[in-house]
C-alpha cells in the first residue's frame, strides 16, 4: 500500500478520499461504512470476518501519523 500522506491534523479530506479508492479496490468499504456486518461467533464465517477487519485496522493505523 503506498499512500502520498500519512493522516494529519490537516489532511484528512485528501486523506480519506485516498483511503477509500483503495478500501474500494480491495472490495473492503463495507469494513467501514457498516455494510459488511459482524457475524455471530459461532459463524463459520467469524474468523475470516476477524481476520479481515484486522487487516483494514492495520491498513487504517499505518497511514496515520503516530500522535493520531
């Protein structure tokens, strides 16, 4: 992932616009619009859920500045 800016205090229009272009092309907004619900935890599908959210969460943190 490379991303021109890392999130500030001053950025986060372009910042935003940029995460979500690439949030699109990997099919994971709906990590972050709703769209994509938590299943239960019994759900066959709740690790890969897990697993998934906490790639979006990594991709959300590392292209943020450090006091953010």
């Amino acid at each position: 992932m490379y991303f021109n800016d890392a999130l500030t205090d001053s950025n986060y229009t372009d910042w935003s616009q940029e995460m979500m272009n690439f949030l699109f092309s990997k099919k994971k907004v709906g990590f972050i619009d709703g769209s994509i619900q938590k299943p239960g935890k019994y759900s066959p599908d709740y690790m890969l859920w897990m697993r998934c959210d906490a790639i979006v969460k990594g991709w959300l943190t590392t292209t943020m500045e450090k006091g953010i």
